[in-house]
C-alpha cells in the first residue's frame, strides 16, 4: 500500500496561505508517497485550482451525513467533491467533543462520503482520563466498531488513530504505546473488513519533523494525520520526506 501524509489545517488559513500548498506540491513532485491537505471549506476550490495536475490532493474536514435538505451552515460530502475534495474527514476528537458527536453520526458521516465517491478518513482516539484509567484498548476497539462505514475497504477507508491527550498539546504517545494500539486496531479490523492487512493506519498527536521518522518506523503505521505542522511547507515537507525514507526502507 502507498503511504500517506495528510494534513489537517482545522480552522486555519486564507488566500495567502494557498501558497504553502503549492510550495508543498514544487518540492514534491513525483512523490512515492500520497500527500494530502485538508484546508478549510472556504479555501478547497481556490486550492484545487492551484494544485490542479499537481502530486497533492485534497480533501475535507467533515461532511454533513445527509446528501442535500435543510441544514442551515452544513455542507454535504458531494458539495466538497465537486469543490476539489477527494477524501473527507470524520470524527476527528474535536468534532466529537465540541459537537457532541458519537459513533453512529461519524459513522453516517463516513458512509455519506463513500456514498460521494471519495475516502473517509475515520478518526479514532482516547482521552487522557481513559488512558491514565487503563482503558485506551477498550475505547479504541469501541469507536472503530461504532464508527466504521458499511462498505468499508482499504479503498475507500482510512482510519486514524490520535490520541485526545496529545493533539496540539507537543504530548507524543510512546513509540511502544503507538505500537500497542496500531497493531490493536490491525487486529481489529480483520474481524470487521476482509482485507484489513492493506486499510492505512495513520497515527496523529502532535506530529513534526524531529519525531516523524521514529513513527513511522513501528510496524502498522502507514503515514500521519498533521495538525499544526502541515499548515507551512517549511515544516510539513520534512515530515513527508520521513514518510518517504520510510516508505523506501520496508519496500
């Protein structure tokens, strides 16, 4: 499978900062992995056509479940496909905590964009009280039950694991902990998808340049869904070539 660097900018980013993509897409042309940025909804069309032709694809940071009807400031997945998206996020731990979102709406979710003709990348994570009470596994095999799309294959399903505790804080799980819930979650999935030994496994919690290559390195780790390091090229290209080098060392 080819890996994947993905880049969440959340509610980051104006016209300007078209420009970091595009320095991304120059210093990447012929990758031999894939690359993915998430810009807010305001800047995917401008984007895609910046990036057209480009080695970068785009993608979305959630997606309402239903494809059209009155839901006042909600975007339905089919709208950011035509804006230029090619995968949509769902469930990321700040969606589910500032919008009380459950499993069974990230699910709805997921399914609403594989329904679009696009890759959801389902977001999956514990807190620091769960981890600290000894329960991430528990958590962690919960949430990809609950929040796993009918349909779901290796094409079209990419899940992320991010632990709450260590998104945005400069906290970073453990190599020995990343390890534990990857090769948890690979289990996991080999009970609910039949060709779980190819689904991508992306890990996500304040991800840079100085701890990428250790990362990527564990086994079950398939790339990184990056916050605030993918928002400038200058920070976001050293972690794709990690991704690279690592990709290059288990071919």
């Amino acid at each position: 499978m080819r890996k994947l660097a993905a880049g969440n900018w959340k509610m980051n980013g104006m016209t300007a900062s078209i420009a970091e993509a595009r320095a991304v897409s120059i210093a990447h042309p012929n990758p031999s992995v894939d690359i993915l940025l998430c810009p807010p909804a305001t800047l995917l069309s401008r984007m895609a056509e910046s990036l057209a032709n480009s080695s970068v694809a785009l993608g979305a940071q959630d997606c309402h479940p239903a494809a059209c009807g009155a839901h006042t400031g909600d975007i339905a997945a089919s709208m950011l496909v035509e804006g230029g998206a090619s995968a949509i996020i769902v469930g990321h731990s700040e969606r589910r905590a500032d919008h009380g979102e459950g499993d069974a709406t990230v699910k709805a979710k997921a399914e609403a964009a594989i329904a679009a003709g696009v890759v959801a990348i389902v977001c999956i994570g514990e807190t620091l009280e769960e981890r600290e009470a000894g329960r991430t596994l528990d958590v962690t095999r919960a949430q990809i039950a609950g929040s796993l799309p009918a349909g779901a294959t290796a094409a079209n399903t990419v899940v992320a694991y991010e632990p709450v505790w260590a998104i945005g804080t400069g906290k970073v799980a453990t190599p020995e902990q990343i390890a534990e819930v990857h090769a948890d979650l690979r289990a996991t999935l080999a009970g609910l998808v039949s060709d779980a030994s190819e689904m991508r496994l992306l890990y996500g919690g304040s991800v840079k340049a100085a701890n990428a290559a250790e990362i990527f390195a564990l086994g079950n780790v398939d790339g990184a869904l990056v916050g605030g390091a993918s928002l400038t090229a200058d920070n976001f290209n050293p972690i794709i070539d990690a991704l690279e080098a690592a990709a290059s060392a288990s071919s």
